[in-house]
C-alpha cells in the first residue's frame, strides 16, 4: 500500500497582484510541517538565517484580493525537490569535481575541478528550474481565502 502525502499549506496575507499571480506575504518560514515525519525542518534554517516576513508569488485562480488572508497549498515533496536541486546537486558536483581533478592533476586539479563542477551544476540547475517553473501542478496556489 503506497502513502499519498498530502500537500502543504501555508498561511499569508495577499500584498500584490501580478496578472493571474499574487504577491503573498508569508509570516512564518517553511510549511510548518517540521514537526510531522518526512518534514524537511526548513522552518527552523528560515527562523535562524530571515527575520521578516518573505513574499511569494502563488496562482490566484480564486481571485483573492490584496489584503486577504489566503491559504497557500504547495506540491507534497516539492520543497524537498527543491532544496536538493539548489543544494544537494551543487554540493555534489563540487565535491565530484575536485576528486577527479585532484586524480588527474593534483591540488591544482582538484580546485579547478571544483569550479568546474559547481558551473556545470549551476547550469544544469537552471535548466531544471525552468522545467520545473513550467509544470503548473508544482506551482504554489491559492486554496481558500479566508
């Protein structure tokens, strides 16, 4: 039997509209899911690194208006994705980079094969964010409004 994960929603206030988007002001960092099994703690790394309130765009399919008070749903998983595509790869292809490059040409190697695997990874996180941007079942959304 395969466990469906629900998705995760966040609490914010509409600030901006932007055609069919809206500019959502968020209190609290993360999906406040932190505390549940299979929750990423992104929470907590928010609460040390960003005092204020951060805004995000999300699809306005409800036509919220600014000054509401809105419900955010995001993709189950997708903050994880996320945050492996924007660190993980990067940090792997680093590390890959500099021990092939310290086997082929030692120290020198390893620093230059760092680089290369960070611009390598960098460029391949780039595209991928734009295939992922593309896919509307990843977008954040408005739920309800309250």
């Amino acid at each position: 039997m395969s466990v469906v994960e629900e998705p995760a929603t966040i609490r914010a206030v509409v600030r901006a509209l932007d055609g069919a988007d809206a500019i959502v002001e968020v209190a609290q960092g993360g999906c406040g899911r932190c505390h549940e099994e299979g929750g990423c703690g992104g929470q907590h790394l928010t609460q040390m690194f960003c005092s204020s309130p951060k805004t995000y765009r999300a699809e306005n399919s409800l036509g919220a208006a600014v000054g509401d008070s809105v419900t955010i749903a995001v993709a189950a998983g997708s903050v994880r994705r996320t945050a492996n595509l924007a660190y993980g790869i990067p940090l792997l292809a680093i590390i890959l980079g500099a021990v092939l490059g310290m086997q082929v040409a030692g120290d020198a190697g390893a620093m230059s094969g760092a680089a290369l695997g960070m611009l390598v990874s960098l460029a391949y996180v780039r595209y991928r964010s734009r295939e992922i941007n593309a896919d509307p079942a990843g977008r954040p959304h408005i739920i309800s409004r309250s």
